[in-house]
C-alpha cells in the first residue's frame, strides 16, 4: 500500500507579519515547504503528495514533481481542515479507504527521516492512527483575559500536538466531514478523529520539529537546519 502525504499551505501567515506567507519564506534558498514536501517525498514509502493553495495565491511554484515522485495541488480553504479536507478529495483514485495518508504542515521545515519512519510504524499497527507529539515541559497557567493567574494546569500527560499525523483515508475524511458539519474548528487531524471516539497514538517526536510562526522560529529552524 502506498502511502500519501497531504501539506495544507493555504495559510496567509498573519501572525507573522510581513507580506510573503510564511510557506515562502526561504531557508538556504528553499521555500519552507520545500523543505516539508522534500522531507516527507524521501521517504521511500511515501508515493506523492497534494499540496492545498490559497486561491488567491501566486507565489505557488507550479512544481507537479518533486524528487521524482507525483505533486498535485488543489485550492484550500478558510481554516486548515478545510484545506485538508480538499487535499484529501484531491488524492488519486488509487488510494484506498485504509491507506495511510501523512498529514504535515507546510511551514515545518525541519522533519527528520527517523520522525517519519516512526510515525509510520506506529499508524500502521494502530487502527485509530498516529500523530508526532513532545511531552509539555513547561508549567502550564490558565489566566484571565488581564493576564492574572487563575491555577496552575497539571502538565503530566500532556503532550504537544506536533505534524505529520497519520490517519487512515476514508477514516479522516469522514471525520473531517463531520467536524463542518457540526460547525466545529479542529486544530488538528487527530481532534476530529477524537471527536469519531478515536484515541489516536502519540509517537514522541524530536522536539526541533517547530511550526515556523514568528520571526525568532524562522532563525531558530535556519540554524536547526544548517546542522
Ligand atoms: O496558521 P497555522 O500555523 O496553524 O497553519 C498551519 C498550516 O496550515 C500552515 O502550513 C498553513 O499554510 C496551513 N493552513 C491552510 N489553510 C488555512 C490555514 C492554514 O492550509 N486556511
């Protein structure tokens, strides 16, 4: 069975500032998700990948291959499940209801090989899927809107939701659909399937696996990628 990867890259960045989306900002030469696709195209059980583009963009390179495996895109939507739910509707025929699909975002630049192999191991023996997570090492407050403490959150058994998360086709889809339906916002793929009774599995992911969101993460991902 093959596997696909799906890379919602139709956010506009705002929280970065600035006029490029932050998919394009460069690292040694490379777009950001460049570096994403690149990673999970290496993989060798990795088959292709759809890419979800805003409407309105044209900075999109127009690339329909990459390190010789397919590249086909389509247009995303207003939050990123719609955008992922339009990839998912863009895969080729060929991939079947349980073929795993590896969902990664395109503004993390910096996803090793041993990331993927694990997560891949891990989804194909879990039937509700995987997901690339890091144990929360901070302490965690719950504040008021003046910034007050209102209590502290225990932080055992809380992980950080990181990407890619692997779901099966058919499962995530539906879970998708469901999610709008409902009118509910899912931040991730594995909080729709949550909402099907899924308990997705947390593979313990390396730490520099960082969403590019502001100035100092584009430096930080810059250096972790010139090591
Ligand atoms: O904004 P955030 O950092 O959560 O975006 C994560 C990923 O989802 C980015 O790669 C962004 O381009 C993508 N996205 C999308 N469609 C949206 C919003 C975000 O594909 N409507």
């Amino acid at each position: 069975h093959g596997i696909w990867a799906v890379i919602p890259a139709a956010g506009s960045g705002k929280r970065f500032g600035g006029e490029v989306p932050k998919q394009y900002l460069e690292i040694a030469g490379r777009p950001l998700i460049a570096h994403a696709l690149d990673a999970l195209l290496a993989h060798p059980a990795v088959e292709g990948a759809v890419v979800a583009i805003a409407a309105n963009d044209e900075r999109w390179p127009g690339w329909t291959s990459r390190c010789g495996k397919l590249l086909l895109r389509c247009t995303g939507g207003a939050e990123r499940a719609d955008s992922v739910l339009a990839a998912l509707r863009a895969l080729p025929a060929a991939v079947a209801g349980d073929d795993l699909v590896l969902v990664h975002d395109a503004a993390r630049p910096n996803l090793r090989q041993d990331d993927i192999a694990r997560l891949i191991a891990a989804a194909s023996q879990h039937p509700d899927g995987a997901l690339l997570a890091a144990p929360v090492r901070d302490t965690l407050k719950r504040a008021d809107a003046h910034a007050c403490v209102l209590a502290t959150a225990p932080r055992d058994g809380l992980w950080r939701a990181l990407t890619p998360q692997a779901f099966r086709r058919a499962a995530l889809t539906s879970a998708l659909e469901r999610a709008r339906v409902d009118g509910v916002v899912v931040t991730d793929e594995a909080m729709a399937m949550e909402r099907m009774g899924a308990k997705p599995m947390l593979v313990e992911g390396r730490e520099d696996n960082l969403k590019v969101t502001t100035p100092a993460d584009l430096a930080l991902a810059t250096y972790l990628l010139s090591l």
